[in-house]
C-alpha cells in the first residue's frame, strides 16, 4: 500500500476522510510519523540553534502535529467504530507511541533548548502564549521524568509503557463486558410501564422479541419506569458488576486495578512526590490532596442533610404508595420517578415528548449564536458513520473559525458515555489561521421510523455540557496549540464552560427554542416548566453527596505511597460510603471495575473536579442572572425575553474564559471574568441547599 493513499497522512490543512480510513492505515502512517518526529527531536535538541521560538519550536510543531492528529483520529475510531481488526490496529500501535512520548519527556537535549528559550533575553518580550507553552514544557518535562538518571530513567519508561496498556485493557474490558451482555424478553407484559418508543427501540427484527442491552437508551428507561422489580434487580445487578470477576473472567478488570494503582504509585515516587495525587496535583488549581479532601467534605456537610431528608421521603413514599416497605437501589429511579409525578405532576417521558431531535439541535444553535455571536451550519463532511453530522462554525464577518462532528447516537461498537476531543486545534501559521476541528460524542436514542430522535431533558443537558467543551476548542483566539484549552487548562477547571452551559437548559426563553411536540409540534406549555424547575433539585441532596462518595474514594486511594489490592480497594470505597453515603449498596456491587473515569480516561486523582469546577460554573452563571435582573429593573422587554442569554456578559466570557484557553492560569481567567475569586453561594443556591431551602 502506497503511503501517498493513506488518509492519515494527509496534510495538517486538509479535512480528513474518515469514511476511507481503515486498521491497515494506521501502523504504515504512524510509523512514518514517528520517524519524521523523532529526526525533528534530535534536530531541534541541536545546541548550536538559537535560542528562539522560530529555530526550535516551530519546526518541532510542523511535524509532530500531524503525528498527534492522526493518533488522535486512530484513537477516537477505536472508540466509535469499535472492531476487532480496528482494535488490533490501534494496540499495535500503543506501544511504539507511548515510548516516543516517553522519550521525548526524558529528553535531556531538548529539555535543555527549552531552558535556553526561558533564559533567552527577549523572553520577557514574547506573546503570552509563546511564554505559557515554554513554562508549561519546562514544568512538563521534570514531571516526565527529564532528571532522573540511570536505572531511574529505565524504569520510568518502563512505567509509562504499561500504564498506557492497562488503561487501554480497562477501557476495552468495560466496552466488551457491556457489549456482550443482553437479555432477550418474549413477553412485552416484562416492559409494562416502560415508555413505547423505548420498547420499539428494543425489538427484535422479525420476531416477537425485544432485546435489553446495559447501553443507556435501554438501561436507563428500564430502571425508571419498569414496574416488573426483578427485571430492574437483574438488570441493576447486570451493570453493577460489569468488568468484574462475578462476570466472563476475561473482562475482568480486578488485576487491572491492582496494576494500575501499583504502576502510579511507584512512579510518583519516582519523581519525588508522596503519592500519586500529589503528582497529578502539580497541574491543577488545587495545591494538595488536604485541600482537595477538605473541600469535599465541607461540601459534604453541607449536602448530607438534604441527601438524608431525600432519602427518607422516598421511602415513606415507597411504602405508603407503592408498597415496598424494603427499598433498594434497584428501586431507587424507578420510585423517584413515581414520586416525581405524584409531587411535581409530570413524568421525564412527558417532557420527552417535546424535546425531538432536530428541534434540540436548532435550539442550541440558537443559544450558541445568541451568547458568542457565532452561527453554527450544517455541512456535508466524510464521517466514520452514517450517524455523524457536522457543522461549521462561523464568525461574525463570514469567516469559518473550525468544524463541530457530531456523533450523537448509541450501538454496538461504541464506547458508552460522553464525551469531547478535538482531531485538530486552532494555531497560527505566519498569516494563516488552522481551524480546530472538535468531535462530540453522545449516546443518545436514535430515531424510530419516520419519527424524529426523543430525548430526555437530561440528555438535552449532557448534549449542552459536551457542547460547553467543544466551544472551549471552537472559539479559541490562541495562537499556539501548546496553550489551547485541552493542551493547557488545569484540569480542575476544564469542566468549567461545560457545567456553565448545562444552566441554559432551565431557561425558559431557552425551552421555547428547544421544544416542539413530536405530535403538535407546540411548544413546552409554562405550566409543565413550572413544575420542571419547582422539581428541579428534586433529590439535589442524594446526587450530589453520590457525587462527593466518587470524588473522594478517587482522592483518598491515590493519595497511598503504595498500591492497594482490590479488597483493600473496595473496604477504601466502603469507608467513603460510611462518610458520606446515605444509601448503601450491596456487597455484590464492582463500580470501581467500570470507573473509566479514573482508571482510563484520565480523571485518576482528579475526579473531584467536577464539583470544583461546578464551584467556579454556577458562580459564573450567576453573572448572567444579574444582567438578567437588571433587565427586568429596566423593563425592556426584549431584554427580558431573553431571561439569562445576555450577549454582552455571554461576549466576555467568550473573550475570557473560552478565547483565552490556557494562555493564563484558570484562576486569573475567572477573576478577569467575574472581577474577584470564585465562592460556593451560587452552587449552593443552584442546588437548593441552602438554609432557606432546608
């Protein structure tokens, strides 16, 4: 195969054909790549260069780029279009990639040329971006090892090389112990209360059967809204312990865990930190594990009353109305939804009914066009899947400032979940500007027949929080890709625009935009919103607290000098339950085993995140709710009937927050935003507990 036919090696400007490439593209493309960056390694490491951006940089980028690009591209069909060949491919692969990384942080060479860069005299003269992506090399490349020496630096290669592999097995665990589970019903009466486009969505082709999967669209739906209890307790207990050793022994990720603790423990202290949160630590805005473990249980102590008061009305519901004296969490979202529509009188499939497909995407366009002041167009590009749909993102004097791909819908083959990742970043080349191409990925209800895609309001808001971190790649204003947002930003803070965006799915003006009956096509009535936001922290208490156990079991098992064995990993788990849980559930259940989060996605030691990033979105939404209020004082109505979609505090944060990427620290971006350090009030207000909400 010629390497000129390889749609992987096409150059950086030019858009990909996703639809061309296959498993046999990838080892031929990245070995070639991997040639030309490992020659522009040596040839920037050369001392004899000058000690500036254009001789060292520049060069360096303009080959590895398109080496990260189509790693990028290998990595992201591995986990839409998942097969065999495509995996075998892409493992292949795993290891020669995960070496050149290495390599390159234990570069004594060219770590020493981004020394002479920082100590270049002009230094103080360059952008800000150019400063940024040197500082953050320099602090990269001691904690990729740079300094260490003899048996030291063997071994943290070693390391690297292997925890890149058992990520990997832990994510392929999860998609093939989910994907190979199944139950086949033959009696629709099993489905009784479950909503009937769910049900079709389950049957089996030419037969009367419907097929259950752990994929959301059916797991979720069943666990609402089934009446049959041991249908949800089998299916309960089927996801609970997916990956472990109560399932098929090949799946399961008991070792892996173990390994994976193991290899990140030995290598902290390799690097000269206690533990492995103190590594991860050195890149976020929280100084210290203490700090992290504080903050969660200051919030804890705050949630846990409002979680006991939930908890103890759903069961004083389940006996009374429904009868079930012993409720478990098998029953949970079943007697919630049940409780929801007796207090707020209405059910999520009802609101369902108005959230159709095509008018959910117009309507975030909307939102996106109303705040940022940029439109979103469809257009025609070569996806990996008949399911993909894009857009191009366009400025306001015309110009196209990157391309949205969409893959929004849940099958076989597909890694669960949603999520964000960019196949190319924003960077200036001389003149010329390289737009960001950004991937978002759900696993949402496909449509039924001829009948347009239903989706849930919290679907509606996983779509707008993904969304939130596509625009953090789309509406980038950096010039240097080494300081975009997914490159730069702390990780505690990533989360920021994406919680911030949720907000604007309870905004009125903002439904109208959303809503079109599937069979009307009317628009949400006020009266079904007004009993959707009176219920809006409906059971707030429980979710966050739930929230607070994952966060702290994260912390607290990386925050060891040792790695743990799975019993000591699951007695950890049982002390953070014993904190700050109000619902326990049973000795059978393996969450750990499916916690991609943290044992392959990256969130090891930095789960809590999401609740401190969700600190830093609700004060900043709060931001939008005073310009609305000021609004309201002045009466304009056109003002008004905008509620919280305020162009003017919608273009700072853009110009903020979003442009800024991470030119600055997080911290100094949100000042600059908001005019002072972030406070947990909003948070608190948003979800209802505060003392006036008790």
């Amino acid at each position: 195969m010629s390497l000129n036919d390889n749609p992987l090696l096409v150059p950086i400007e030019a858009l990909i054909n996703y639809a061309a490439v296959k498993p046999e593209h990838i080892a031929p493309a990245m070995t070639e790549m991997l040639e030309r960056a490992k020659k522009a390694v040596e040839q920037a490491a050369n001392p004899e260069l000058p000690a500036t951006w254009e001789a060292i940089v520049s060069p360096l980028d303009t080959v590895s780029e398109p080496l990260w690009r189509a790693w990028s591209v290998a990595g992201h069909l591995n986990s839409v279009v998942n097969t065999p060949e495509l995996r075998d491919a892409y493992n292949a692969m795993l290891v020669p990639i995960s070496e050149f990384s290495t390599w390159v942080g234990l570069h004594q060479g060219l770590y020493q040329q981004y020394q002479r860069l920082r100590a270049n005299p002009d230094f103080d003269q360059w952008t800000p971006a150019r400063k940024r992506v040197i500082e953050l090399a320099l602090r990269d490349f001691k904690l990729s090892g740079v300094e260490l020496e003899g048996e030291a630096r063997k071994r943290y290669a070693e390391l690297s090389e292997q925890q890149s592999q058992v990520s990997q097995k832990f994510s392929e665990n999860v998609l093939d112990s989910i994907d190979k589970w199944s139950l086949v019903l033959d009696d629709t009466k099993r489905l009784e209360g479950v909503p009937e486009d769910v049900i079709a969505s389950l049957k089996v082709a030419d037969a009367e059967q419907w097929k259950l999967t752990l994929k959301m669209p059916c797991y979720l739906p069943i666990m609402q809204y089934a009446q049959d209890r041991e249908l949800r307790h089998t299916m309960y207990r089927a996801y609970a312990t997916t990956a472990s050793e109560q399932g098929d022994p090949d799946f399961d990720n008991s070792g892996l865990i173990e390994q994976s603790l193991s290899l990140r423990a030995e290598e902290s202290q390799l690097l000269g930190f206690e533990h492995f949160a103190q590594l991860r630590l050195q890149t976020r805005m929280a100084d210290s594990s203490e700090e992290v473990v504080g903050f969660l249980r200051q919030l804890a102590q705050r949630a846990k009353p409002f979680a006991e008061k939930d908890l103890k009305e759903l069961r004083a519901f389940a006996e009374s109305e429904l009868g079930l004296k012993d409720l478990q969490p098998w029953d949970v979202a079943y007697v919630s939804e049940k409780l929801r529509e007796a207090r707020y009188a209405y059910s999520e499939d009802e609101v369902k009914q108005y959230l159709t497909e095509p008018r959910v995407m117009k309507g975030l366009f909307h939102v996106v066009q109303t705040l940022f002041g940029v439109t979103l167009e469809d257009c025609e590009v070569k996806g990996w899947h008949p399911d993909v749909r894009a857009a191009a993102v366009i400025g306001t004097s015309g110009e196209k400032l990157g391309y949205l791909m969409m893959d929004l819908y849940a099958r076989p083959g597909k890694q669960g979940g949603a999520w964000v990742d960019s196949e190319r970043t924003r960077k200036k080349h001389g003149d010329q500007v390289q737009s960001p191409i950004v991937y978002l990925t759900c696993n949402f209800a496909r449509p039924q027949g001829d009948r347009p895609a239903l989706w849930t309001h919290d679907d509606v808001i996983t779509l707008f929080h993904e969304s939130g971190h596509a625009l953090h790649a789309l509406l980038s204003e950096v010039d240097e890709a080494g300081a975009s947002a997914f490159s730069a930003v702390e990780w505690d803070a990533i989360e920021l625009p994406s919680q911030f965006m949720e907000n604007f799915c309870w905004e009125w003006s903002v439904l109208q935009k959303l809503t079109a009956h599937v069979e009307s096509g009317e628009h949400l009535p006020r009266d079904l919103f007004d009993r959707m936001t009176a219920a809006r922290n409906f059971q707030s208490g429980m979710q966050t607290v739930r929230q607070i156990e994952f966060a702290l079991f994260d912390i607290l098992l990386h925050s060891r000098d040792q790695g743990l064995s799975i019993a000591e990993v699951l007695t950890q788990l049982d002390q953070v339950r014993d904190e700050v849980a109000v619902m326990r559930p049973p000795s059978w259940h393996r969450f750990p085993h499916s916690f991609s989060h943290l044992f392959a996605g990256g969130y090891g030691a930095g789960y809590y995140s999401y609740k401190w990033a969700e600190v830093l979105s609700s004060d900043a939404f709060e931001a939008f709710e005073e310009a609305a209020e000021r609004s309201a004082e002045s009466a304009h109505e056109a003002a008004e009937a905008l509620g919280a979609l305020d162009r003017e505090t919608g273009l700072r944060f853009r110009k903020e927050i979003l442009a800024i990427g991470g030119e600055r620290p997080a911290a100094d971006s949100f000042k600059a935003f908001r005019g002072r350090a972030p406070r947990m009030d909003a948070l608190l207000r948003h979800s209802g507990m505060t003392d006036k909400q008790k």
